[in-house]
C-alpha cells in the first residue's frame, strides 16, 4: 500500500503497481481537494494564495428601517432644538403675528439644526437608492410583459428618483440660502411623491389580485390609507400657508406647520410598507479575493 499526495488528513489508501505508478479515483480525489478547500476557506485560512472573501449579509428590513427611520430621527431632533433653543428665530414669518410651531424649512435653516439634517438625509440616501431599484427589478420581473403594468413600473422609478432628488435639493439649499430653488426642491419633492404613491398602489392593486400571500394585501391596504392621508395633509397645509400669506391670521402658520409634519410622517409610514414587501430578502456584499474590491 502507499499514499496519495492528497491534502493534508484526507489522503486515500490505493495499491501500487509493480512500476510503482499510483492511480486514483478522480472524482474522488476532485471531490476529496473541493471538500478541504472549502473547508480552509470557512476557517478563514489561505488557498494558494487567496484569502477568504469577505461575506456581508444584513436583512433587507434593515434597509427600510435605515431610510425611515434616519431622517425621522433627524427632523425630530431639528424640531426639538429649534422649538426649546430657537423659538422666535423659527417661528417669525413676514405677517409678524404669533406661531407656536417651526415649520420644517425654518428649522433646518437654522445652526446645528441644518447640520443634523443634512448628515441624516445624506447618510441615508444610499439605502434609499438600493429600496428604489429593488422595487423597479421586482416590477420588472411581475409584469415584464403587461400593460400598463410594465411601463408604470418605469414612471414609478423616475418619480421616485426625483422624489429623492427634490429631498436632497430642499436640504442641501436652505430656504435662508436661496429661498426659490428651497421652494422649487419642496414642491418636487411633494409632487413626486404623490404621483410615485400613486403608482405605486396602482401597481400592488395588480399584485394583490394575483397574489395569495395576506402579506401582499396588507401591503397594498396600508399603502392606500398612507396615500390618502398624505392627500389630505397636503391639501389642509396648502390651505393654510394660502391663508396665512393673505390674512397673516394667528395660528394659520402653525397649522400649516402641523399639517407638514403629518405629510412628512404619512410619507415615512408609505415607505416603511417596504418590510413587509421583501421581508424575506437579504442584502449581500461580498469582496473580490483577487483585487480587495467590492
């Protein structure tokens, strides 16, 4: 009997000939060198010179939560600050008449508080990238052929692409900087947002009506109450900034106020829908052992 030159605990006993020639099996022994590579590389060892990639998994829930749950937190702590440490400087309009609540624009117009913002709405614009192409692909992929499913599916991203342009324009350009491209960032940002929810429940409605899963009909349920008290919040503080700027009334500017809290909220909760529709999804990211790059 002699050995193998096979890996290391793992070698297979065969019967020399006479010219001493050694064979062997070699499905085996590819099996046999497979099964010890794979084994080094879960522990993390070096194979011929190539380290073990590095394996990152998070739930996609995670990345909803981040991209809802970031700038909640940044405009609660703006709101906070500018009402207990900014209260005249965040509620004086040109009316002059008494308000008890900082209107969002006011708030993050204002040191630190534009700085919290900018930093949660910028750290959370990736994340937010990554749920606005996963939805398009799983669109794609239901309705590759249907109409006007299909081409809704691609209005769906546009709008949400500009959804997140108009966020990003309204943060980065304070109402005390340039205050018609703030203005002209809030109104993208509102109409973007309508028409993408919009199309959005459009698009579960046909979901919904080929799909078993409660989880799916719960989705779309939630969606459509979430989209129409966005409609409505909009409309109520349309009313009263109109009032206020023709009658400078008190208390029409925190009204106003309110109402674009709720619609900031109502948006929130319309995104946060995404946990239940991929809640059985992952995010990977795996690094090239060759080049260290992602």
């Amino acid at each position: 009997m002699c050995k193998l030159p096979c890996p290391p605990g793992m070698c297979l006993s065969v019967v020399c000939t006479s010219q001493a020639f050694v064979t062997c099996s070699t499905k085996v022994h590819a099996a046999l060198v497979s099964a010890y590579i794979e084994n080094k590389m879960l522990q993390g060892s070096n194979i011929l010179g190539y380290e073990r990639p590095l394996v990152i998994r998070v739930s996609f829930s995670t990345c909803v939560l981040s991209t809802v749950f970031l700038p909640l937190l940044g405009l609660i702590t703006c709101l906070f600050i500018s009402s207990v440490f900014h209260f005249d400087d965040s509620t004086v309009t040109h009316c002059q008449v008494p308000n008890y609540l900082p209107s969002i624009s006011a708030s993050i117009s204002l040191s630190p508080e534009g700085h919290i913002w900018r930093f949660c709405i910028g750290l959370h614009s990736a994340p937010r990238l990554l749920v606005t192409f996963t939805y398009f692909k799983l669109y794609k992929a239901r309705f590759a052929s249907k109409f006007p499913e299909s081409p809704l599916s691609c209005l769906n991203l546009v709008f949400s692409m500009l959804e997140n342009l108009g966020l990003l324009l309204l943060t980065y350009v304070s109402s005390s900087e340039t205050y018609f491209i703030h203005k002209e960032g809030f109104l993208l940002f509102i109409i973007s947002s309508l028409i993408y929810m919009l199309i959005t429940c459009r698009l579960w409605k046909s979901i919904k009506r080929n799909s078993l899963s409660p989880e799916d009909a719960k989705s779309h349920r939630w969606k459509v109450r979430f989209l129409l008290l966005n409609v409505s919040c909009c409309a109520f503080a349309g009313f009263f900034y109109w009032k206020h700027n023709m009658y400078c009334e008190s208390g029409s500017y925190t009204l106003f106020a309110l109402f674009e809290y709720l619609i900031v909220f109502t948006n929130m909760a319309f995104h946060l829908t995404a946990v239940w529709d991929f809640k059985s999804r992952e995010v990977m990211v795996i690094s090239s052992s060759e080049d260290k790059t992602f």
